[in-house]
C-alpha cells in the first residue's frame, strides 16, 4: 500500500479522498491555484503545494506543475478526483513515465471511451446494447440523412466529442434534418474542435441509469449495482439514488452484466460508470449503452450508502495491485439512499450560476436521525466564498433509509437544517423537487423538471405574514439577549427597549420590502409582556415567542413554526420547517439611535453595484420609499427610506461599485 499520495483536484472530493487516506494511515497531499490559497482541502491534507493561478488552465489543468509537486513531496501515486484531468489520458500516460502510479484506468481505457462514436463501434463488438443508430466515419452529410430516415424519427444528433449538452439536437422529421445537422456541426466545432457526430434514436421518456463497476489488475471486474439519475437540468444532475425505483431482479442483472462486458472490453482498472439510456413502454424498460465515465463519478456516495463500501478504500487497494476486495456474490443492496448537489445557482433565474460568500452555512444536525443515516460531503466552510473560476457545487447531501419513502422523507429534513445565506442556491427548488407529484411517486425521467415546472419555480411555500412575524421575534429575542448581558443591577426602565412607557400603549413600526413590495408592521405592547401584530393595517394578531437554541418557537394567531432567522445588513433570511423567505427589513425604533448619530445617512448593506437611483437631489420622500436599487451576489436589492424627507445628495452614479457600508445617498428630516 502507499505511504503517501497526491490528490489532483479541490474542493469536496480532494477532502473526500483526503480523509480515506488518512483512515487507511496514507499521507496526502494537496495542490491549490491562488483562489484556493485557503481553502478547506489544503487544510484536509497533511501537505500542500501551490500550483498556480485560479483558473483551472492556470493550475489544476497544468499536468507538469502537478507532477512536478507529487516529485518533491515524495508522493507515490495520484488521485485525479472527478473532472479535471481524471479522464486525460497523456495525464496518465505522463504519471506512468515519472514512475508515478495515476488511480485510475490505464490510459487505453480512458482513450478508448473518451469518443463516443469509437466507444460504441467497441460496445457493439462486445455485445452492449446500443441504441439504433449511426457512428460510423463517413460524415457526408447525404449519408447522415439516409442514415437518419433509416433510424426513424425522432432522431438524435450528437457530437461525438461532445459532452455537457453541447452539440445535440432533436429532429423529429426529415426536412429538419439538413439545418439541424449544419447548426451542431458549427457548436461541436467552436466547443470542441471536431464536427463529427452520430446519429441515434430519439428515446421517449428516457431514464437514465448507470451501472458502477470496479476492475482490478488480476482481470476480475464486478458490478456494485445501479444508480438513477434522470432528473437533470440542462443535461446536468440534480438528484441520484440507488437502488433505481422500479428496477427488477433480472433487469440488474442483465445491465450489470452488459456494463462488465463494457469494461472488460477495454482492459478497465479502478473505479467506473457505465451510463445507460433507458426506454420505458408498456412492455417494460430497454437499456443501450450511452458512454463510459472512465473516473468515480460525483454520486458514488450512493452506492457506498446501499453497499456499506468505500469506494476510494477500494480505489487506492486495487491501484497498490491488491485484488479487489470482494467478488459479485458477496455483493449486498441494504435499503435506499438519495444524494442531492446543494449548487450556488438560482433556480428561477433558469439556474444562473451565482458566485458570494458564504455568510451563514448551517448542516443538519447528525443527531437528528440515526448515526450513519446523513453525510454531507464538502470542501467548504462557513465565510468561505463561491469563487466564479470553479464549478458552482457547494456539497453534496446524502441520505438513507429503510425504503425510498424514509429515505425522501430524511432528505427534505436535512434540507430544511441546511441554511445558507450570503448567495443564491438551490436548496428550495431540491425540496420542491421531492414534493413534486412526479419524484415523489418514482414516475421518473429526463423531462421531470420540466414536466413540474409549475410546482418547482417561483414558489412562496412560507407566507410573508409568517415570516414577518419571525423576524419581529427574532428582533426582540436579539434584543432580550443583549439586555439581559449588558444588564448591572437596576436598570432605568426608560432606557430599556421592551416597549415599556409611564401611560398608554407603546407602538413600534417595521417597513419591509418582499420582492420590490414595501410592506408595513406595527408591534403593539400590551399589559404584562403581551404583544401584538398587525400587517398593512389589518387586525392585530396576537404574538408569542420562545427561543430554542438558535431558532424560535413562533405563534402568530393560530399558526405556529420553528424559525430561524439571519440578518445580512437589512435583509432578513427567514428557515422554517415548510421553507424559506427573504425579506428587506428596516426597524425604525432600531435605527433611531442611528439616525441621531448619521443625520439622514444610507449606507449599502453589503458589497455591489448601484444599479440605478429612483430619485433626485430635492426630491422629497417617504418612509418605505424605494431610493435605489443595488446588484450583490446576482441579486437585486431594493433600498428604502427609513423616514419622510427630501434627497439632499446622491453619492454615486448608476454602474458604481460600492463597499459594505458606504454612504449611497443624504437624507434631511
């Protein structure tokens, strides 16, 4: 076995590899660009080398630099991690001459399933299923046509050096074909510099299953069962599990044989996916090979969930030369499990990535289930940022249980303790997912989020009544819990901001802004403590609440919940069990003292730009007034007066940069 090994790679699979390594007593070594000069996976490993700029060409992609840094650490192998160069096969080959062991294929396997026509011309050879079609050479585009009439409509065209959704087109009758030939010939040239493509039939109703499989240097390979990952947004993953729903004794059987027969074809050491396309009719589910990810793939904390495996474990052994740990019939599927990516991305925005840092980032609690029963693997901590150079994943949540409904039930629990703030992500749009007719009945394929769309984008599952009851709470339990620390012996009550007064009700105003809406609340005090809320003049409600550890136990009438709530400037991040709200929140009584002290002042809430200004010097305006509007963290945020007055001066221009805490524009009373 090796004493010590390089990791290629960053973020959540370097730590994952990382603290395999250190189980097994292997000594690791990490690689960093200048973005990651503190990051999560140099701090996982017992070493750490920099290897160059923070975009990937500039670092994690510059193959001698990481060859150079495995050299004069002593390392004796390398782990390439997913992405990357893991599938570069002059990467290999370079490891194989530096005497350096490379975890993974050999690099005629990864070259060998690195073209999609080539591999399939290979699987046909050895018997794999594969979709009708043609992957032939002769690219004559008269010839695709016939090929494409042959086939029968629809028909897929796909580059094949393609990946990612680039150069893929669906043509449903012959006098489209010419056109969408000529447009994924010119995408496939500009994304990969080659315009060749194969030609197959259109699946209806596609899922999409892969076969894990595991080869070692003796000429064994075995398969550790199957993994569904058909709810995909633009060709990319959201959510997997293991086993696949609906999956039958003797369909394992027969895709797990064919995905051997795949491997066994090109001499596959290590860890490997084969993907299939699934076909799904009143007669039952077809399976054809679609491609080989020569790697380990992003889900394989799936299969390690339903094997009790660890795949890297298994991974470094067979790379030492070891056997592989187990043959076919020792294999066991034990219950379901569920991985979902927590990506930087805003779902209503047609999933634009988005970039921040990460200001509050809170994980389910392992005590919430039975040990064993969540894992979250990341390669980031709490005020580390979401940089624009990597991909926009910030972990992985991984639940299990006795069923698939135990198992959804687990996932959007862990959801729901997963609080991130600081930028957009898609923690909501995952739990609407699950809740969706669709997902939630195991009815699955390809077009899911599409299908559901309108259960899945631009939902409100928490009320902003409720949340703005949570956010007057949580005010007044931030302030009960500074007075209670600042708090000597007696304290004047008149100093004191519980409402208190000599005669009379003590009323307190809130403005908020939901989605560019001002909205107003009035806090009534009443006798002995009570307290009241009324929303947009409507009737006061009653208002009670209890802290529980760092959330609060709301009722606000006859509705009660668990909230927590975070404050990034003036903006408020409602998390309750059903959902989660954002809110733009300014407190007068909170910022009166304030006011006294800045004379009129506004000041951003957060690093941005100015995106525009809704008034002019001289203006006069009113409290809850729309000012301006800033862009942070791909989001916009509205700026509002705290009071009526007049616009003395604008600070900025339209297109300005601006840092937390500069003054936008003056107010007089």
């Amino acid at each position: 076995m090796f004493q010590k090994i390089l990791i290629a790679n960053r973020g959540e699979i370097a730590c994952r590899v990382a603290a395999t390594a250190r189980r097994m007593g292997i000594r690791t070594v990490a690689v960093y660009s200048d973005a990651d000069a503190n990051a999560k996976h140099t701090q996982s490993c017992d070493e750490a080398v920099h290897i160059g700029g923070s975009s990937p060409k500039d670092s994690y992609l510059r193959w001698e630099r990481i060859l150079e840094a495995a050299k004069a650490t002593g390392a004796q192998a390398i782990h390439p991690g997913y992405g990357f160069l893991s599938e570069n096969e002059a990467f290999a080959q370079a490891c194989a001459q530096a005497g350096l062991v490379f975890i993974g294929p050999p690099a005629s396997a990864i070259q060998a399933m690195g073209l999609k026509a080539e591999s399939k011309q290979l699987m046909e050879k050895a018997g794999v299923p594969l979709v009708p079609g043609y992957h032939g050479k002769d690219q004559d585009p008269a010839l695709l046509q016939r090929e494409a009439d042959r086939i029968g409509y629809p028909v897929l065209i796909k580059a094949s050096a393609g990946g990612g959704g680039k150069g893929m087109r669906i043509v449903t009758q012959a006098s489209a074909f010419a056109p969408s030939l000529a447009s994924c010939q010119r995408e496939a040239r500009n994304s990969f510099g080659d315009d060749a493509v194969l030609i197959e039939k259109y699946v209806q109703r596609p899922r999409h299953i892969e076969i894990q499989v595991f080869g070692d240097t003796q000429g064994d390979c075995v398969y550790l069962f199957e993994r569904d990952c058909s709810v995909q947004r633009r060709h990319q993953k959201v959510l997997e599990e293991a086993p696949a729903p609906g999956m039958t004794e003797d369909l394992r059987a027969r895709m797990g044989a064919a995905a051997v027969a795949a491997a066994k074809a090109v001499g596959y050491v290590g860890a490997g996916t084969v993907e299939f396309i699934v076909e799904q009719s009143e007669r039952g589910m077809d399976f054809f090979f679609m491609e080989m990810n020569t790697r380990l793939q992003v889900e394989h904390p799936v299969t390690e969930a339903i094997t009790g495996l660890d795949l890297v474990e298994w991974q470094l052994r067979v790379a030492s030369g070891e056997p592989l740990p187990l043959k076919q019939a020792d294999l066991r599927i034990q219950g379901h499990a569920i991985e979902a990516r927590l990506c930087a991305e805003n779902p209503d925005n047609q999933f634009l990535p988005a970039t921040g840092r990460l200001n509050v980032y809170r994980k389910p609690q392992a005590s919430a289930f039975a040990p064993g029963n969540v894992r979250i693997d990341d390669g980031v901590r709490e005020g580390d940022a979401i940089s624009p150079y990597y991909d926009s994943m910030v972990a992985k949540l991984i639940v299990q249980g006795e069923t698939r409904e135990q198992a959804l039930a687990r996932l959007d629990a862990a959801l729901a303790q997963t609080h991130i703030v600081g930028l957009a992500t898609n923690v909501q749009f995952l739990r609407h997912v699950l809740r969706s007719p669709s997902f939630a009945q195991a009815q699955l394929d390809t077009a899911l989020i599409e299908r559901e769309k309108e259960v899945l984008f631009h939902q409100r599952p928490v009320s902003r009544e409720l949340a703005i009851a949570a956010v007057v709470a949580h005010t007044l339990a931030q302030e009960q819990t500074m007075a209670q620390a600042s708090a000597s012996g007696w304290v004047d009550p008149f100093s004191q901001r519980d409402g208190w007064q000599s005669h009379g009700l003590q009323r307190r105003h809130w403005l908020f802004d939901d989605a560019g809406e001002s909205l107003t609340a009035t806090l009534t005090y009443g006798a002995a403590g009570a307290l009241s809320l009324a929303l947009q003049g409507q009737p006061e409600t009653a208002l009670q609440w209890q802290r529980m550890g760092d959330s609060l136990q709301l009722q606000w009438g006859t509705e009660r919940c668990v909230a927590s709530v975070y404050l990034q400037g003036e903006v408020a991040h409602v998390f309750t069990p059903q959902g989660a709200a954002r809110l733009g929140v300014v407190d007068a009584l909170a910022h009166a003292g304030e006011a006294a002290h800045e004379a009129g002042r506004l000041t951003a809430p957060m690093p941005g730009k100015i995106v525009s200004f809704a008034v002019k010097a001289g203006d006069a305006v009113k409290a809850g007034q729309a000012l301006a509007v800033m862009e942070a963290m791909k989001m916009e945020h509205t700026i509002q007066a705290p009071a009526d007055g007049k616009v003395a001066e604008l600070l900025f221009a339209p297109g300005d940069q601006v840092t937390e805490g500069a003054e936008l524009l003056r107010l007089e009373a």
